[in-house]
C-alpha cells in the first residue's frame, strides 16, 4: 500500500468517517449547551436532546470506533 504521512492509505477513509462523525457530535454538543445556557433560542427539551445526542456521538467515536484520529 502507498504511505500517506503517518497514515495508510486505507486509514484514510476510517481517519475521515471518524472525524466527520465527531465533528458532528461535537456541532450537536455546542448547540446544545448553547441552548441551555440561553445563548441561542432553543426549547430546553430540545437543547438537553441536542446535548446528550451529541455527547453520545463523541463517545461512539471514543469507544467504538477507535477514537477521532
């Protein structure tokens, strides 16, 4: 296989969906918190959702899919 940098080629698309994923959980995350802290117009419920979702997607990346690099 050809040497990406420290990465195989065939890391790349594993190192690209992990870090999609994450950067979705933590978008959710963020907005979330900022909905609970009244920084950004949000029903509470929705705000709690959008936080714990997002938590939740950071941590399958952590636990499952081997971490975001």
């Amino acid at each position: 296989m050809l040497a990406t940098g420290m990465f195989e080629a065939a890391d790349v698309g594993v190192l690209a969906r992990n870090f999609g994923i994450y950067a979705v959980g933590v978008g959710l995350a963020v907005a979330g918190a900022l909905g609970l802290a009244g920084a950004v117009e949000l029903l509470p419920a929705l705000a709690a959702v959008l936080f714990v979702a997002g938590l939740a997607l950071v941590l399958v990346v952590h636990e499952f899919l081997g971490g975001p690099v």
